[in-house]
C-alpha cells in the first residue's frame, strides 16, 4: 500500500493559476489561524458530546413514515376523533398456563390482567374472558390487548417499563407454571426493540471496525500517530454529527434510528478516508524537506480540493434522498448529510492545523514493514501499480474484456432484484417482540400484528346507526369477508351480528362497543381487517393499495363516502409507493448534480459522462451480488441467515444507488486528477494513464480496503436491512476499486486519449 501520492486536482481540469493561489492563501489562513479553530471546534464538541449520547432516545424507530399521508391520518383521527381505548395498543402474549377455559387457567389470567391494568399508561385491557373473542385464544396460549393511553407522545416508551413488571410477574407465575412466559409484541413494542437493536448493532459494529481499521491504517502509514490521526478525526464526525440530529430531533424534525447506522458507517468510512489523504500529503511534503507549517499548507491546498470535491458528490447523492417524505430515508439523508459535511470539515480546517503542531511527530511509533523505506514514506509510486498502470495502458482492449466481462455478468443479475419487503420474519433474532411473533406463529394469530384499519367517512346526513350509514358498514364487510387472504373483519354489522338494526337494538348497544367501532360525532366507523394466518405481508401490502385504488364507492356501496386505510400494512404501501414515485426524480438530480460538479473540477464533458457511466456500473454490479446472496442464496449463511429471502426492501435500492454513486466519486477524482496531471506535464496520453493508476492505486486500495471493512461489519447486523446494505455496500466498494477504477476506467481513458480533455484542452499540455 503506498498512499501518499494524494491526487491534486490539476493538469487539463485544473484551476487556474489565479484559482491556485486564492486556494494556497486560504490554505495559510486556516493554518496560521489553527489555534483559533481548534478552540472553536472543541466548543462544538463540548456543546454537542451530551446531545449525542442521547441519539438511542432522541431518535424514533419509524415516526410518521410518510408524512401527512392517510395511514397517519387514521391514527390521528383513532387517538383524536374516536373514543376507543385501543387506538395504540400493545399485545401480551401468553404461553405456558392452563387454558383460560379452565378454572385454574382463568385464575391466572385475571391475576395476569389484573396486574396490566395496574401499570402506568394502561387504559384498558382486554381478554378472551372478558370479550369471548376466539382471536384471544388458541390452544397453545393466550393474548391481552392492552390499549395505551398515557400523556406520552411515542407508546413504545412505556415498554421497558410494562416489561419490568410482567418479568417479575413471570417469575412468580414459574413456581406454578414452569413454562410460563408473558412476552410484548405489536407496534410499540417492535419499535421499541429495533430501536435498541439499531444501538447495540452501531455499537458492535464500531467495536469491530475500530481495530481491523486500525491494523488497515497501520499497514498504511507504518507508524501508530499517523494511523491513529484518522480515527480520531473519525470519532469527532461521528459524535457531533449524533448531537446535530438529536438537536434536529427535538426541534421536531422527524429522524429514525436508522440514521445512527448510517452516521456510523460513513463516519468511519467517510471520516477516516479524507483525513488518510490529508495526512499522506503531509507527510509527503515533510519528507520533500518543507517544515511543519509548509507542509500542513501543501497538504491543504492539494488535499483540500480533493476531499471537497469528493465530499460535493456525496453531499449531492444525500440531498436528493431528501424529496422523499418518508422519515427513514430522510433520516439516512440527514445523516449522509451531517457526518459528510462534519468530516469534510474537520479533515479541511481542524486537521491540517493538528498536523502543524505535530510535525514530524507524525512518525512517531513506527512499525518496520518491508514496503517502507526510511523514517517516512517514499513518493515514489509502488513498482507493482506501476507495472500494471504501463500494461493497462498499453493494452486497453484486453483490459476492457477483463473487467467488464465480470461486471456485465453481474449487471445481468440485478434484472432478477425483488425490491419488495422480505417474507418471514426479519426482525432482531434475540428480541422481545420477535420471539413473540413467533408464539404467535403457533399459535395461528401472527395476523394481528399485519392488521389493516379502515376508516369510513358517511357522507352528509349519514351517520354510523343510520341506515344508510350500517349498510355501508355491512357492504365493507362483506366484500372485504369475500377476499380469501382475509381471516376476518370486525366492524360493528360483524360484532352484533345486525343486518338492519331496529332503534330498539340500536339503543341496547353497549357503550364499550359503540366506542370501540364509532366515532365521537358518528359520523366515522372502522373496520379492523385481519390478514389468514401464513399470508405474507407483500400480500397486506397489496390488499391496502388495492382498497384505495379501488375507491370509497366500490368498498362500501355508498355515494359521497371517503375512505382511509391503516395500520402497518397501508404504511408499507404508501412507503413503497413513494420511493417508486420520486426514484427516477432523485436518479437524475444525483446525474446531473455529479456531471456538473466534474464538468467545473475538471473542465471537461467526457470525464463526468465516463464517471456517471461507470457508476452506474458499479451500482448494477452491486445489485446483482446482491440478488445472488440474498435471493439465490449463495453464501447467505455465512452473512447469519437460514436461507434466501424473496425481497430486499423498497429503499435498498435507492439508499444503495446514492451511496454507491457519490462514494464512486471519490475514486474518479483521485484516479482521473492524476491522470490529468500527468497530462499537463507534456506526457503522451498512454504515460498519463500509466503514471495515474501507478500514483492513485494505493490510495484507492487504501481507502477502499478501509471501507469495505466498515461496511462489513454492518453485514452482520441482526437487523435484516442493515445487513443487506452493509453486503452491497461491501460489494459495491469492492467492485468499483478494483474492476472499475484499476481496470475498466483507465482503459476507457487510454482509448479516449485527448478527447478526454476536451473542451479544456487538445493537442497540447495546458499547464
């Protein structure tokens, strides 16, 4: 590895000399003023280090998924406009007791209840005893619907405490019943443990990652300050790039969980990358002879202009995710953003500065390795990488066939990708929640939890006990009865058994089921659709888009009626639906924002046009490697799976398609700076080519090998998502290093000769 050939942007798309000097000049500035920002930068940590140990609660698992969407609309108007107690509930699952139907059984059941009801944020409870509903009971457990409605804003935050108590619960029960279990499931309590295990996941990943990357940045430098400058450049981007979020958080800007993930990951990737380039042009111009000072102002001037350029495309690629109203994907964009922007930072104005008072201390603690020769590293480019930049550059055709073949190959396989949520369970393994879907499972009412929740708005005039109001009720019923996915319905037509209702009947109603299936002013009901035990949740998703598409009229028979559909199922829709309506809106902003960002660093068209192309190479690559783990199978055991999956999520490709293109980025510029550079210098198009891939391989590799291992080891996750992204990002990184950048675009380059220059420069070295 020999990474201190760090690319200037220079030679036929290089700044002008005016521009260099306006750049040399800020460079001194922010060295000479490095005291300055170096106070000014431990003021934001010392501000922001206490916001960001609370991202685990500050962050939300999923919010409003999708904004002001009608599925969020359903649970604003059940928590405002019905008087139900069940508009967020939580289900207990209990196995291990006798039968409710037994004396002994129903015993336990209200020594059960009794002790939920008495938890703070319980407002109602309800049982197979108290309900006589056969969805409660099954012969392998029971359930307890339990409604929540204390003055919190999120439900999942009462879970850890409904936990403490019926885990003590559960130990006293286990002296009669050794079997016992009381578990949480539903919404709240899914959220609450993909919560925690989004934490726990960052938190190991980061404990693994630290010291491969390390030993990588070891390998690198060969000495333990200049490998350990990266990571602490790292650490600061991820710390105060958490305590933003939480600041954005509480003032009401919607952020998931997931963006703790994603600040962890591009932290580490993006953070210890440009710091690495910086501090290999430092210790390149101290080795050139330049004193402390000079050389944190070369290395800014060169470096500086890289980093930003690069970090310009990342930024890009994440700011164009943010069209998408949905809270996760914005989150991973807000994310993207922050820890982006911080390290660029960091690496361009608290860094260099840092290096000016470390000097040559940089090497100190070297590490003999076989490769470095003296106390700092060579400038020489490594014979190998430059054996292969002269073969590659003499040879382009063969080197073309070469790399292409295997990323065609790949390619073909991204035309098979299922962008659809994965059946199964995939949710944390070791959880709560998760080992109470699968009583569920056994007990044949996993269904519940995909419970869609319909809303009907009777016209004016109409109101739910009128006539015309319960037909429409009864009508929705039936239909929905019709469908063969469904177990059941409930509504008010199926839990009184009407068809049409005398006053009499109407008037000995009881209050709780008037409440439960009727809104305050009467004028709304709600049916609650439970999904056949074994239907996948692609088939829930598609039965919410279909009641939509279908209309109000067709649903209910009546004219002038609106109808809103929830529960999990309609979020899934319209989540879906919102990432296939703006996906090709954010392709082509993430284009052309990259074209024009290389078209101004490198003042030519076919530079940026060869990069977009080979990006989206590289993204297809990536999504068929992808499709053969994940949906074929191979190798997916190795990743912490039983076998393959049939989907790999709306937003993979998306959040892997902006990643992927503005991280690409990174390694064009490096190669095609040098290239460039050589160029200006007088040598012939084939030399160029060979002196770029010989100057840049090392960094590529360098900074790639750094990558892909902190993407790794978010592939083994226990949160099916992340594992998927952090493979393909994997892939990704790997693919567009090593085929892309070292094979296929230098060949591209050779055979493009001058016209890669063009309109900047033909014919002759434009210095």
């Amino acid at each position: 590895m020999n990474p201190d050939n760090t690319p200037n942007v220079g030679g036929p798309g290089a700044p002008n000399p005016a521009g260099t000097t306006r750049t040399r000049t800020l460079a001194r500035a922010i060295v000479r003023g490095r005291l300055w920002i170096a106070l000014l930068w431990v003021a934001a940590a010392v501000v922001l280090a206490p916001f960001a140990r609370r991202a685990g609660d500050a962050l939300d698992v999923a919010g409003n998924r999708t904004g002001a969407s009608p599925a969020a609309e359903v649970e604003r108007k059940l928590a405002s406009d019905f008087a139900s107690p069940f508009a967020r509930y939580a289900l207990l699952v209990i196995t291990g007791i006798p039968s409710p139907e037994s004396a002994d059984g129903r015993a336990v059941l209200l020594e059960i209840k009794a002790t939920v009801d008495s938890m703070p944020g319980v407002g109602r409870s309800a049982t197979y005893l108290s309900t006589r509903d056969t969805a409660l009971l099954s012969p392998h457990g029971t359930l307890i619907v339990v409604g929540l409605n204390a003055p919190r804003q999120v439900a999942d935050d009462w879970i850890a405490e409904m936990r403490s108590v019926t885990h003590a619960l559960q130990g006293r029960l286990r002296t009669r019943y050794p079997g016992a279990t009381l578990s949480w499931t539903g919404n709240a309590a899914l959220n609450y443990d993909v919560r925690a295990a989004t934490t726990d996941d960052a938190t190991r990943a980061e404990r693994r990652i630290v010291p491969l990357t390390l030993v990588l940045l070891l390998l690198v430098f060969g000495t333990i300050v200049a490998a350990s400058v990266p990571l602490v450049v790292a650490g600061l981007s991820i710390m105060m790039s958490l305590g933003l979020a939480v600041l954005l958080a509480y003032a009401h800007w919607p952020l998931s969980i997931v963006l703790r993930n994603t600040v962890s990951m591009l932290g580490l990737g993006a953070g210890i990358d440009y710091a690495l380039l910086v501090v290999s042009r430092f210790r390149e111009a101290l080795a050139a002879g330049e004193t402390s000072t000079e050389a944190a102002e070369s290395a800014l001037t060169h470096a500086g202009h890289t980093v930003l350029l690069s970090a310009t495309a990342v930024v890009i690629s994440f700011a164009a995710m943010l069209i998408i109203p949905a809270a996760e994907l914005r989150s991973i964009a807000t994310g993207g953003l922050l820890v982006v922007g911080v390290s660029s930072l960091l690496a361009t104005t608290l860094l260099p500065g840092l290096l000016a008072w470390l000097g040559p201390r940089i090497n100190a603690l070297r590490i003999p390795l076989p490769w470095q020769r003296g106390a700092a590293l060579h400038s020489q480019p490594n014979p190998r990488w430059r054996a292969w930049g002269v073969w590659a550059s003499a040879h382009p055709w063969p080197v073309l066939a070469l790399g292409g073949i295997p990323l065609v190959a790949l390619g073909l396989q991204a035309t098979r990708l299922s962008a659809n949520l994965p059946s199964g369970d995939w949710l944390p393994r070791h959880s709560e929640s998760t080992a109470a879907l699968e009583s569920l499972g056994q007990m044949g009412k996993s269904g519940l939890i995909q419970t869609l929740r319909i809303i009907i708005e009777l016209p004016a005039g109409s109101g739910v006990l009128t006539p015309a109001g319960w037909d429409a009720a009864r009508h929705a019923t039936t239909q929905l009865e019709a469908d063969p996915r469904i177990a059941f319905v409930r509504s008010l037509p199926s839990v009184t058994g009407a068809v049409h209702p005398s006053p009499t009947f109407i008037n000995l109603l009881p209050a709780d089921v008037l409440r439960a299936f009727a809104s305050r002013d009467g004028r709304e009901t709600i049916l609650e659709v439970v999904p056949r035990e074994g239907v996948p949740i692609s088939a829930g998703v598609s039965m919410a888009r279909e009641i939509r598409v279908a209309g109000p009229e067709a649903l209910t028979g009546l004219a002038g009626a609106h109808v809103l559909v929830g529960g999990l199922p309609a979020f899934n829709a319209e989540y879906q639906d919102q990432v296939h309506a703006h996906m090709a809106t954010i392709v082509w902003l993430v284009v052309a924002g990259s074209f024009v960002t290389l078209l101004i660093g490198f003042r030519s068209v076919l530079v940026p046009v060869k990069a977009i192309i080979l990006n989206l190479v590289s993204v297809a690559a990536a999504f068929g490697a992808a499709v053969l783990v994940f949906q074929d199978g191979y190798g997916v055991r190795l990743l912490g799976l039983n076998g393959p999956i049939d989907g790999l999520f709306p937003a993979v490709p998306l959040i892997v398609f902006c990643f992927v293109f503005g991280f690409s980025m990174d390694y064009e510029v490096f190669l095609v700076s040098r290239v460039a550079e050589a160029a200006a210098r007088g040598e012939s198009e084939e030399a160029a080519v060979a002196d770029g891939v010989a100057r840049t391989g090392g960094v590529i590799t360098s900074a790639a090998a750094i990558m892909i291992v902190v993407f790794a080891a978010f592939a083994l996750s226990d949160f099916l998502l992340i594992k998927i992204l952090g493979f393909t990002l994997a892939a990704a990184i790997l693919i567009d290093a090593t085929l892309v950048r070292m094979a296929v675009g230098p060949a591209l380059l050779r055979l493009a000769g001058e016209w890669n220059w063009w309109p900047g420069r033909r014919g002759s070295a434009r210095r």
